[in-house]
C-alpha cells in the first residue's frame, strides 16, 4: 500500500473547442453542480479550432464558485513564464484560492514553431522547464524584496519585481513520462500528472513513482509532498469488463480506490465531454471510491 498522504480529489479533462463555446463553459458548470473538485482544459495554442486556454479558465473562474481550475497542461514554450506566473497569481486571488499550475514542456514543435515559439530537443524542453519553475517561484515570493534575477540558459530575469502572491501555494504539477522530466518533478514540482494510456501500463506509473521518489529524496524534499494525479477515461458502464475503467460503476469504483491505495494516486481526472459522465462519475464513482479508500485505510 502507498499512501503519500493527500486527500483524494475528483475532476473532469475537458476539451476546449470553440465550436460551441458556451457547451465548453457548462461543462465547467455540471462538473461543479455534480460534486468534482476540479476542471481541466487541453491548451494547444497552436490549435485553431480551440478556445485559448488561458482565456477560458479565467471566464470560467468567474461562472462557478467552488471547484479548482487547471490547464492540463499548459503549454510552457507560447507562454512567458514570469507573465505565467503573475496571470496565475492574479487567477487565483480573483478565484479565491481556486487555481493549480500543471506545466508541459511542449510537443508538437512545428506548430509551436509557427506561433513563434522556439524550437527545442527535447532534453533542452526539460531544462527550460526547470528554469521556468524557478522563475514563476520567484515572481510568487512576493516577500522577498530583493529584484528577481535569474540568468538561465533559456529564461533570463533581470531585476523584475516579484509579485503578487497567489491567494494559496499554487501547486505545479507536470505533466511527464521520461526519467528526465520525472526526476524534475521530484527536485521542483508539486504533482505528477500523466495520462494512463500514454503510460501504457500500471508498471509504468509505479516506476514513474520510484522515479520521482528517488529525486525528491536526492533533493532533501519529502516524496510525500508530491501529489500524484491521473489523467483517466473510459464509459460507464461499459459493455466489457475486462480493461481497466470499463464495466459496471462498482467495479470502476473498485480499479480507482485499488489505484489510490497501491500507487498513491489522489487526483483522479476523467477526461470526459459529455455531462452526463461528469454527472456519474461526480455522484456515484467519487463518492463511492472516496468509502473505498476511508474503510482499507482505517
């Protein structure tokens, strides 16, 4: 059993097409109105037929009250991160406390390269990555009254003031599934946040752990400060049983307690755009594994 120690939470991977716009923005709504605690966005930049991202958690930050926004994740090369920083500390203190920073390094290089962003290898994206998380910390030290600088291969600050302060600790989660971007979260991000079936299998999500473990402890920080979450989809219910996240609602139930008690997984993200799934999975699964995990654990 794994227990890294934080409280379980529920969410929803929405895709932000533009081609109804307000369906993208009830969406957000039912995933509120059905109990998750998160909602997620796709941000591809690059992508006409999609909303723009930033836009669109900053209008839904205003049409809901209680759940947590996040890019999941944000595309790191078409955003700036010391503005990065202060328009997700301005988020949140507009929000109340309600946004969390998950990061990619970027893909999709030609179309990043086309909006103007710079091309990288990939080992360079993880580097630029860990640059940028020091840099938007910085920005949020808004207590040190000293000029940011921070004079990096690819992010450079020269004297910037630092500020505001986000409203709560923002977490930065990663979005990550090589060895070189998972020991970077384990040296300075707040979470791990891959797709299963970009993983492939549960082995790979127990190894990205011991991964993530192993730097966090190199780095003298706590593994247990690093949440894991889980990009997750499927049907319920399902006509077949046999795969992981199909059949029927207890057994869903079942497979995401099992994944929070053997690989400490606490945030569970269904990417899902139909309402009538978020409404399911907010209702009946959540709570349902939520009894789960509280019964083993005590």
């Amino acid at each position: 059993m794994t227990d890294y120690g934080h409280d379980l939470r529920f969410g929803s991977f929405i895709t932000p097409t533009n081609a109804d716009p307000q369906r993208v923005v009830q969406l957000a709504e039912a995933v509120e109105a059905a109990g998750l605690d998160l909602a997620t966005f796709q941000d591809h930049p690059y992508q006409p037929g999609f909303l723009d991202t930033w836009t669109l958690l900053s209008y839904v930050a205003a049409r809901t009250r209680r759940i947590s926004l996040s890019g999941n994740v944000l595309n790191l090369p078409l955003r700036p991160p010391a503005v990065l920083a202060r328009s997700a500390a301005s988020l949140d203190l507009l929000s109340g406390g309600r946004f969390e920073l998950g990061l990619g390094a970027g893909g999709f290089w030609d179309a990043i390269e086309a909006m103007g962003g710079r091309r990288l290898a990939p080992g360079q994206a993880v580097d630029a990555l860990g640059e940028a998380i020091d840099v938007i910390r910085g920005i949020w030290d808004a207590g040190d009254r000293t000029p940011l600088r921070i004079d990096g291969t690819y992010y450079r600050v020269h004297g910037a003031k630092r500020g505001p302060a986000p409203a709560h600790p923002i977490g930065i989660w990663l979005g990550a599934y090589k060895p070189r971007m998972l020991r970077l979260i384990g040296r300075k991000a707040d979470g791990w946040l891959p797709t299963l079936p970009y993983l492939g299998s549960l082995q790979a999500l127990a190894d990205g752990n011991a991964v993530i473990d192993e730097a966090a402890a190199e780095a003298g920080r706590d593994p247990r400060a690093i949440r894991r979450l889980l990009n997750i989809g499927g049907e319920f219910p399902s006509r077949s049983g046999e795969r992981l996240f199909a059949g029927p609602l207890p057994q869903w139930s079942e497979q995401i307690a099992e994944l929070a008690l053997e690989h400490g997984v606490s945030g569970f993200i269904l990417a899902s755009d139909d309402p009538r799934a978020v409404a399911v999975y907010g209702e009946e699964v959540a709570p349902a594994v939520r009894e789960l995990v509280a019964k083993e654990r005590a």
